[in-house]
C-alpha cells in the first residue's frame, strides 16, 4: 500500500531544534514572592537577566543560560530581605526562597518570613 504524502514548505517541528530563549527574545517580567520581595527577568539573547527587587529597588542581578543554569541572589533594604536560589530547569525558570518583610516604618518591628519555591515561568 502506498500513501500520498505532502510535501511541506517548512518543518513544523523546526521549533524543537531552535536555543531555548529563541522563540521569547523580547519575553520579560516580574514575579512577586511576598509583599515588596520580586523576581524580575528579562530574556537577552541566549540568556536570562535574573534581578532580585526589594521595596521597588533593584539590588542584584546575574544571568542565568545552559552552561550557568543556577544563580543566587541576597539582599537586603530597610523593610526587606531574601535569599533566592534561582535555576532553568527543564525549560521552566525555578525558585527557591527566604523572603522577610517588616511593615513600616520597620525598625524594631519583627520580621514575617516565608519559604517557598516553584516555577516562575516556562519558555
């Protein structure tokens, strides 16, 4: 038995041949952990500006790609602080967190913390 077959212009599965970041190169945005305590990222060519954002201010940032696919970030402000281990993990951005807070005006008021840990977004 013989079946006609189609000849295509393209190959519909090409996708799954392209770098991983090849489809969002312009993909960005901000994932909150708890009260003033983010995640922002930003795709940039063939890797991933990972920054951590505490009470609206950028304090660190790293890059993340395939041959770097972990990064820590730490940081403190007057009403915040956090450690965040940030990973791609199968095609999926991840984290794991320790994220305080104080309500204002924060000096000498206790912190309220929290862990947790999960995907922040996947490409």
């Amino acid at each position: 038995m013989v079946e006609n077959l189609k000849k295509l212009d393209n190959d519909p599965l090409a996708h799954l041949q392209e770098p991983v970041f090849a489809r969002h190169a312009q993909a960005g945005g901000c994932f909150t952990i708890i009260g003033p305590i983010q995640i922002c990222w930003k795709v940039e060519g063939s890797r991933i500006k990972v920054c951590l954002v505490l009470a609206g201010v950028e304090v660190v940032c790293q890059y993340i790609d395939t041959s770097n696919p972990c990064v820590s970030l730490e940081g403190n402000v007057i009403c915040a602080k956090a450690s965040i281990k940030v990973c791609l993990e199968d095609r999926c951005l991840t984290f794991e967190a320790t994220a305080c807070y104080r309500d204002f005006p924060c000096l000498g008021l206790p912190w309220q913390c929290v862990s947790d840990k999960g995907n922040i977004v996947c490409f």
